[in-house]
C-alpha cells in the first residue's frame, strides 16, 4: 500500500515530460548535477534558523535601532479588570443582543462595555517598535536576497532570453548559487508561514496564507521539475518591490511622513513594473508559451502554471488595494491607512484623531509578499 501511494505520488507521467525518468536525473552526467527534490527537506531546520536569526537580529540590531530613532515599545492601556468580559473576550464571540445582557449584569451602559472591549483589543496589540523591528527584519533578508538572486541572474543568458529556460529542459545543470538561492527562498518562506500565526494580525491574513502556499508550492515543485531558471527569475521580480514597502513602513513607524511617501510611490511603480508587466508579460509568458513551444506540456506543467496565475490574480487584489491608499493620498496630502494593515486600531490613535482632525492614521501593512505578497512576496 505504501508503495502504491508512494508511485501515485511521485508518478512519472505527472512530473515528468514524456519519455523522461526520475532515473534520468538522478543519474547525471560525470561533473553535472541535477536538483533532487529530497534536498528541499533541508528548508525545514534552515527555517527555524532563519526564525531564529530573526529573533536575534530584531534583538540585536532592529531594536537599538528602533531606540535611535525614538521609536517606544509603549504600555497600553490597561483594561479594568473583569472575569466576565473576559470570558466574551476569549471566546471571541459577542453580538447585540449579549452586550445588551451584560449592560444589564453589570449595571454598565452599552458604551462602556464596547470601550472595555477596544481597551482590552489593544492590549494584545503589538507596539510600534515591534512592527518597526519586523518590518526591518523583512527589509534586510528582502535586499540581502535579492542582490544574491540579481547578481546571479544577471551573468545568465536565460535572463535576457528566456527562451533558453526550456533548451534541453528538464536536463539542465543545477549550480550551487541556484540551489543555494532556492533553499534559502523557501526556508524564508516556511519561517513566514509559521510565524503568520503569531506574528501581528492583519486583514489579508487568508490572502497572505493563500500567496505563501502558492509561494511554497511553486519553489518545490518547481525545484523537483529542474524549472529553476524560470523559478529564480520568479523569486528574484517578487522580492525587488518588498524591498520598498518595508522601508515604507520603517519610515512611517518613525514618523518620517515624506520619507513614507516617497518610498511608498518606489513601492508602488516597482509593484506595477514587477508583479504587473515584467511578471506576467516576461515570466509567465515563457513559462505558459515558450515551454509550450519548446518543451511541450505535460500534466505537471498545468499545475505549474495555475499557481503562477494564482499568484498573479493575487497582485491585481493588492495592486487594487495600493491604488486606494495612492488615491486618498493625493486627497490627503500623504499616505493613508494601508488596507493590509493591523485588524484593530488603537485607542490612543482614535483619541488622537479626534483631538486633532488634521492627523491621518499612516501606513502600516504586510509584505510577502510577501509578503506583499507577497506579499508576496511581498512576498
């Protein structure tokens, strides 16, 4: 029964192109290498390191900086006590009609409960310098990777003609920039994919989920298919524009309004050139037409190109959403509330807001893609 599931699994006439064999790749010529999909197992201990180097350089390095820039952690305000609102509270359900019963259990007016329940909301609420220390996190890796993944592309000839991705495909060699770019990739990613569920909660939290299973997905199979020319060019267009929206963000969470402004317009043009024209109308196009052409399609090779269009539905939702905060900055005069941003807003900002009508609540978002996306990538 294994043995079927494993065959099932890993069946050639999926996989593979026609008249191809795992033996085929396992078995190189003298001096070649291939990609063995078993290597990709190595992501899993790199992304609790990579987690871990998170930690550490948040500690060590984002949160000095965070000091400099008088950036506080901050003490929120602390709810009053109260084990039955705090029962609701954990439950994560409450309606009308209960806040109506609790007015009356309590003795307290339906405001006051409602102002309990923002008060308590924002003390789970990470502080600034916490978002300033994740967004600065993202923004190294983003830039470190992405002059690792550049420079390698940029001595390639399948970067300026993306024609060569499928010449003798599947039987092109792997090196070890490729491979190492590809590990590092995906155990960034696995580490995203974790820590989504403790790390600050964002409206598009099923959105980032969705983009970092693609995400995921796509690095695998495309590893396990030898797809990797194709694939680093992939990993390589998402990561230039996260680069932006963590500075962005580092800027805004140091009150610096223009600098926020200006690298939010960086974002936004390295978003529409990256995700929207060299994406789909270089990356996509080769992978859907060209390989097509040259290689032919085989089942693995549809499955292939749906996440990429995954992903790609995935940028016109955030380009939509980056278009909004661009459309109430040229109203407001500089950049709005990001659409992506934290579930709950905080009462010292509605106080804030409300003392003083001219402040804008600012930008605050995700990447992946990774972010964006990404967010992602941003992500």
């Amino acid at each position: 029964m294994t043995s079927f599931i494993s065959a099932w699994i890993w069946s050639e006439r999926f996989w593979l192109p026609e008249n191809v064999t795992w033996a085929d790749l396992e078995h190189p010529p003298p001096g070649v290498e291939y990609p063995r999909l078993w290597n990709m197992l190595y992501a899993f201990p790199l992304a609790a390191v990579v987690y871990f180097l998170r930690l550490l350089f948040e500690r060590l390095v984002a949160k000095p900086c965070a000091h400099i820039l008088q950036i506080q952690a901050g003490v929120p305000r602390q709810a009053q006590p109260n084990a039955i609102l705090e029962r609701l509270y954990q439950s994560k359900s409450s309606d009308e009609r209960q806040l109506e019963g609790l007015s009356k259990q309590l003795d307290w007016d339906v405001r006051k409960i409602q102002r309990w329940f923002r008060v308590r909301r924002n003390q789970d609420r990470p502080s600034t310098q916490k978002k300033f220390c994740e967004s600065m996190w993202r923004f190294t890796f983003y830039l470190a990777i992405f002059i690792y993944g550049i420079n390698h592309l940029w001595s390639t000839s399948w970067m300026w003609d993306t024609r060569e991705c499928w010449q003798n495909y599947p039987f092109q060699p792997l090196s070890p920039e490729q491979h190492s770019y590809y590990l590092v990739e995906l155990a960034f990613y696995w580490s995203l994919m974790f820590s989504q569920f403790i790390d600050i909660k964002r409206k598009d939290f099923v959105i980032m989920l969705v983009h970092h299973l693609a995400t995921i997905l796509l690095i695998t199979f495309s590893y396990g298919n030898n797809m990797i020319r194709a694939g680093s060019m992939v990993m390589c267009v998402h990561d230039a524009s996260d680069i932006f929206l963590e500075a962005a963000k580092m800027a805004n969470y140091a009150k610096y309004q223009k600098l926020c402004d200006g690298l939010f317009v960086f974002f936004s043009i390295s978003f529409f050139i990256c995700r929207l024209v060299i994406f789909p109308f270089w990356i996509i196009h080769s992978v859907l037409v060209e390989s097509w052409e040259i290689a032919g399609p085989y089942r693995a090779w549809w499955l292939l190109n749906g996440l990429l269009l995954v992903l790609q539905c995935l940028h016109i939702i955030w380009f939509y959403l980056i278009m909004g905060i661009a459309i109430k900055a040229i109203f407001r005069g500089k950049v709005a509330k990001d659409d992506r941003s934290d579930v709950e807003s905080s009462s010292e900002e509605e106080i804030c807001n409300s003392t003083d009508p001219s402040r804008n609540q600012t930008l605050k978002g995700n990447s992946r893609t990774s972010n964006l996306n990404g967010e992602a990538h941003d992500h």
